[in-house]
C-alpha cells in the first residue's frame, strides 16, 4: 500500500475509532435516564463498543504509522534508558 493511502486508510480507521468510542460513551450516559426508555439489552454492547472503538483506533494509527511514541514525552525522557544522554548504551 502506498503511503498515502496508508495515511488515509489510516486516518478512516482512527475516526471511525473515535466515532465508535463517543457513540458508546454517549449511549451508556443516555441509557441512565430512565424517562427514555432505551432498552437494556444494548447496555453492554454500548460498553464493548468502547473497547472495539478503542481496537479500531489503534489500527488507524498503526496502519497510518503513528504507532511511534515520540521523545518529547515526560516518561520516554526521564525514565526510559535509550533516551537518556549521561548513560552508555552497549
């Protein structure tokens, strides 16, 4: 695949990710309002959509190659060993 389609397949992956995430979010806070009358049956599939949301996010951003965590962030700095300037690496 050609890296732009690799970006724009990419990219559809990660909202549609987004998309399924807000969904589930929003339909579980809806369904506690019981003057909607919103059955119970699609409770726990609104739950799982967060988790199949989240799954599909991490496909766009390995597919579309964000899977990198960059060096700017506290933690790589600071704790993790390839980034440190004082130490040898062997």
């Amino acid at each position: 695949m050609k890296r732009k389609s690799a970006m724009v397949v990419g990219n559809v992956l990660m909202g549609l990710g987004l998309l399924t995430m807000v969904g589930g979010v929003g339909y579980s806070i809806l369904n506690q309002i019981p003057n909607l009358g919103l059955p119970q049956f699609f409770a726990h599939g609104a739950i799982m959509s967060i988790f199949i949301g989240a799954l599909l996010w991490l496909a766009g951003a390995r597919v579309g190659g964000r899977e990198r965590v960059a060096d700017r962030y506290y933690w790589v700095r600071h704790y993790d060993s390839r980034c440190r300037k004082n130490e040898r690496h062997p």
